[in-house]
C-alpha cells in the first residue's frame, strides 16, 4: 500500500514539474518580443527597452537572495536576544550568589539563624 502512495507521488510531483517547465517556456516564447524600459532609482535607468527575457530572471534572483538576506538577518537579530537574555539571566544569577554572600558574612562564624551567640 505504501509503495503504491509513492508511486503516485512520485507522478504527481513528476507532472507538475513539467507544467511548471512547460509554463516557463511558454512564458519567454510568448514574451520574446515584449521590451520594457527598466527603471532602477533616480540616477539610473536604461536608454533603450531590455527583453523580458533578461528581467524576469534577474527578477527572481534578486528576489531569492533578498529572500536570503532577510532570513539571515532575522536569525542573527534572534541570537542577538538569545544572548541578551542569557547575559540577564547570568547577572541575576551573580545578584544571588552575592546576596547569599552577604547573608553568610552577617552571620558571624560558627552562628546559624536563629541562634543566639555564645557568650
């Protein structure tokens, strides 16, 4: 039973990846022609129409590697709070055992709490 639910799979991801290829190639046959001027930021822009062909994959190059950037960034900026809290959580800790210090030196040695000194 399960290697027939894997076989199906198998042709299922099978056909999709050929609609996405055939959709693909359709895409840049269909839009050889189509130009388009391309505009960047205020100082730089293009002269002349560039292809469709060469944009849509520069597209989403970009768009993979931004992508990839920002999930670097936000793993970084989570270490970044995992440290914060781990640093608080090791001053709080030296907070305690400085107290518990202090608690000790007040009582002189050899007293406990709760008794009174031997005269």
């Amino acid at each position: 039973m399960a290697l027939s639910i894997r076989k199906v799979w198998l042709w299922i991801k099978l056909i999709v990846i050929i609609l996405v290829v055939a959709w693909v190639t359709l895409f840049f046959v269909k839009n050889a022609d189509n130009k388009a001027n391309v505009w960047l930021f205020f100082w730089v822009s293009t002269s002349e129409p560039i292809s469709l062909d060469i944009i849509v994959p520069i597209t989403a190059v970009v768009s993979v590697l931004v992508y990839y950037v920002v999930r670097k960034i936000a793993g970084v900026w989570g270490q970044l709070s995992q440290v914060r809290e781990s640093e608080k959580a090791r001053d709080q800790e030296k907070r305690m055992h400085d107290l518990a210090r202090q608690v000790e030196q007040k009582l002189s040695p050899g007293q406990t709490a709760g008794k009174e000194p031997k005269p």
